[in-house]
C-alpha cells in the first residue's frame, strides 16, 4: 500500500518565480502565479503502525520548516503532478529504503518524490486541457518522468514482458537481420550486421533478440571486438597503422 506526505518550503520561491516566467512567456500571460510542493509516495509491505509513522514523519520532515510537512496537500485547483516513472525505481528511493531499513522500518519497499504543480489564472479560472497539455509538456523529463493524473495505489505494474523471440539468421541471412534491425530500433550499421551474422555463422546457431540486444549494448564498448571487426590500413609518412573508427 501507498502512504503520502507532503512538503512545501518557503526556500522554493525563486524556483517558482522562475517557472511562473517560463509559462507566462510559454503558456499563457494570464498565469498569476506557480505553487511548488513535494509529494512523498510511500510503499509498505503492510499498513504502518503509528510509531513506525512518526518515525517516518521524522524522516521526511525539513528540520528546520517542520509545520510545513503535512498529511493533505495545501493545493486545490489547478494541480499538475509529475514524477519518476512508475516501473524505474530512482537511486533516490533505494537510499531513503536504505536509511528506513536501518531505523528499523523494514516494510517500507520504495519511496518516490513527486512534484505537484498548483498553477493560478488572473481571472481564478481552471486550466484548459491545450493550457494542460502545454505546461506538461515543460515540466518533466519524459525519458525518466512521467504525469501522475491519478494518486497511484502501488508502485507494482502489471506489465509482462514479451516472450524470447529466435532470430533465424543462419536460415534466412542477412534479410532477416535487417528487418530484425529495423523492428527493434537497433541502429546497427552494415558492417556490424555482417559482423553479427559472421559470428553466429561461426557459433553454428541463430541469436534471440535479446542477444542482439546485448550486441549492440556491449560489441561497440569493447574496443579489441570493434577493432577486429572495423581496421583501415593507412600509410601515414611510410608508417603502416592500424587504426579503428571507433
């Protein structure tokens, strides 16, 4: 289950200032004002008891703005959240699992922070979905982050994955190493296509995608594999080197 705080801080002024900036100049002048807080996003193996929360609270309470650390959000209209994605867990949450763990608070499983939005108009109006869609679009990485419309009830997504997929390149050569490599967004190039095909030639089987995956990922990285597999033979001042483009 999911426990959530939340944190405000006059420190945060100039940060807001400077959002209020962009999205009047990005998206709309009628924005009056950016509100910042911070949500904490809890995840427990079972519900907490009361002093396993005020351990918690303690935690995650600023030591020196403690009234500003609260159980209910101080925004009510207007509200953008956006966080880390959902199935990545962040090197942030698996220290703060770390030091809960040590203070003996061993069923808390993952703790993820939030950033919530409260966005005002001059005219006290709601935000349109466009003006939505607008400020999203500037407040999160959306390589690492992603929008929370809803409060997430478990960090656990029923995602599966897809099954191991065989890769018949000693049936149907190089062919079908193209359309593998378009499919899978490999981005090999025509050298390491042969390059991949000559080593399986040679293993006398046909990879799986996620060989080609690990291909790409490790082949480029080691530099004797790339260089047996991309020389140029130049003759620089009757010198013969050996050179690699990598």
């Amino acid at each position: 289950m999911i426990t959530s705080f939340f944190r405000c801080s006059r420190l945060w002024e100039t940060e807001e200032n400077l959002w209020l900036a962009t999205l009047q100049r990005k998206v709309s002048p009628e924005i009056t004002k950016v509100g910042i807080e911070r949500r904490f996003l809890i995840d427990s193996a079972r519900p907490l008891e009361d002093e396993e929360l005020n351990k918690l609270k303690w935690l995650l309470t600023e030591t020196f703005e403690p009234e500003m650390f609260k159980e209910q959000s101080a925004f009510q209209k207007n509200i953008l959240e956006v966080g880390p994605r959902l199935v990545i867990v962040t090197p942030e949450s698996t220290n703060a699992v770390s030091i809960c763990s040590a203070c003996g608070l061993d069923s808390v499983k993952r703790i993820e922070q939030t950033r919530l939005f409260s966005i005002s108009l001059e005219n006290g109006s709601d935000l349109s979905t466009i003006q939505r869609q607008k400020v999203y679009g500037f407040i999160y990485d959306r390589m690492t982050e992603q929008p929370y419309l809803e409060t997430p009830r478990s960090f656990d997504q029923d995602i599966r994955p897809e099954p191991v997929q065989l890769i018949r390149l000693l049936e149907s050569g190089i062919d079908v190493l193209k359309d593998a490599n378009e499919k899978l967004g490999l981005a090999l190039d025509k050298q390491m296509m042969q390059y991949i095909l000559g080593y399986y030639q040679k293993m006398g089987r046909n990879p799986t995608d996620v060989e080609l995956f690990m291909s790409v990922s490790s082949i480029p990285n080691t530099v004797g594999t790339t260089c047996s597999m991309v020389n140029l033979s130049l003759t620089v001042e009757r010198w013969k080197t050996v050179c690699s483009r990598w």
